[in-house]
C-alpha cells in the first residue's frame, strides 16, 4: 500500500464513517469496481489503525459526555454502596446514557454469528448499491414522515435503546449505513434531532472497539508487515482528522435540515453503483 492509497482510504473512512452514508458500502465499491484491494491479508493492520482512528475521533468530539457517563455511573454505585437499604438512589442523565448505551450494544453479539455470511455480501456490487438505496428511503421517511420527538437520555426508554440496537446489529450489512440506520430508527423512536445524533455516535464506540479487537486479531493470525506502519498510520491520522469535522457536520446538519439531503445523497450513489455493478462485471 502507498502513502497516497493510506491517505485516500483513511480520508474516505473518516468522511463516510460518521456521516450517514455507509462507509462499508463506499470502500466495498471502491475495492469491487476500482479494484483497489487494501483489504488483502498484508493489509490487515491497516483496518485496525483506521478503526483507532475513527474511535479517537468520537472520543475528542464526546469528551465532556463520556467524562461525564463515567463519573455520573461511578458516583451512582457509590452512593448505592453507602445508602441505607431501601433508599432509593437515582440515575443521573448522563448515568442512563451509558447504560443505554450498553443495552443497545447487546444485539451485536448476536449480529456476531451472521458475521461470515454477511462477509460475501461485500463482494456483491449490486446489492450493495440496492442497500444504499434502502438507506435513503430510512433517511428520508424518518425526516418526511415522522413527528419530530423530543426524547433525551432524561425520557428515552430500555425498549428505545434496544431496537436501536438492533438497527445498528442489521447495519452490518454492507451498504446499510450505521449512523443513518440508527439515527432514522431513533427519529422514529421519538428521539431529539441532536439526542439521535449523540446517541448512534456513543453506540458506534462499542461497535468500532469490537471491530478493532477482530481485525486486530486477525492481523496478528495472518501476519503483520511492520515497514508498512508509517503508511498505515498516515492513513488513521486523516481518518481520525476527517472523521471529528464529519461529526461536527453531521450534528449541524441533522439539527438545522434534518436526513433528507443525506437519503438524496445515498439514493444518486446507489443507483449508480446498482448500473455499473452490471456493467463492470
């Protein structure tokens, strides 16, 4: 891999990542119909510096948040441990975020086991320009035809973050995007606007160390070519750079004019990956 290929795929990680677009979906057709094969086994490091990269970017972008999830949860159990039995200790906010955060992590253990069948789709232009195109339509129902909610970590539900859960557990399938799936179905749940945002952002920290632990393990398995890791990590730096504007993007826009724009985006592109997908094969 060269620098100037690290540095196109960790720019368009970092973009894609976040914003409600599919990254999956945009490095399978770059791999299927440019043949720009990053993913051989040699390469393996690659994905799990991108991964990093993207992960530091939430982190930086939610610092005062997750401080926050964290202090509140720890101050939650030691009061719980120093209260009087059968006085009753409230979840701060910040509190209830992290355990729905944790909840809605739960239904990718299951996502777990289609993870090998879900694989070969990655190699299926046509679907996945088919997938991106029903990710539009969940962009653009979720902003056209769903009453705009106002629920925060304050009045969200254990059934919310759940089947937000598993919104995300189906976005495995390439072309389906992560944050536009978990965004629409959080709308739909009656989520804020910019909760919706913050809420598939905190849950995607989860899913990015998981898919950071099995790349990590698979490069270790397959074998590492160390000479490449200067390349590598420019590669990370540009997505984990890219990656903290696309949040800062992402939150502008979904607050101020909602998903729409982002479904017009991903109908055109899956349409023309649909059309070449038969034309380059």
């Amino acid at each position: 891999m060269s620098v100037i290929m690290s540095l196109f795929l960790g720019l368009v990680q970092g973009i894609t990542e976040f914003l409600p677009i599919s990254s999956s979906g945009h490095l399978a057709i770059l791999q299927n119909l440019f043949r720009l094969d990053y993913a051989e086994e040699g390469n393996l490091l690659f994905e799990v510096l991108v991964h990093l990269g993207t992960l530091v970017s939430i982190v930086i972008a939610y610092k005062s948040e997750l401080r926050a999830m964290i202090s509140d949860s720890i101050e939650f159990f030691q009061k719980r441990n120093d209260s009087e039995p059968g006085e009753p200790v409230v979840l701060k906010p910040s509190a209830r975020g992290l355990l729905f955060v944790i909840i809605g992590t739960l239904p990718m253990f299951v996502a777990l086991i289609f993870a090998g069948s879900v694989t070969r789709l990655f190699f299926n232009t046509a679907f996945i320009g088919f997938a991106l195109v029903i990710t539009g339509l969940l962009l653009y129902v979720s902003d056209r035809y769903i009453k705009r909610g106002n629920k925060t970590e304050k009045t969200m539900t254990i059934t919310d973050a759940f089947i937000i859960g598993l919104a995300q557990a189906v976005a495995i399938v390439p072309g389906l995007s992560r944050s536009g799936t978990t965004i629409s179905v959080g709308l739909a749940r009656g989520l804020s606007r910019a909760f919706a945002v913050r809420f598939s952002m905190l849950l995607a920290i989860p899913a990015i160390i998981g898919a950071t632990i099995y790349s990590l393990y698979n490069a270790i398995r397959e074998g590492v070519d160390f000479s490449l890791f200067p390349v590598y990590l420019a590669g990370a730096v540009i997505a984990a750079i890219v990656g903290f504007f696309a949040i800062q993007l992402l939150r502008r826009v979904i607050v101020k004019s909602g998903t729409v724009r982002f479904a017009y985006y991903c109908w055109g592109i899956g349409a023309i990956t649909f059309v070449l997908s038969f034309m380059f094969n």
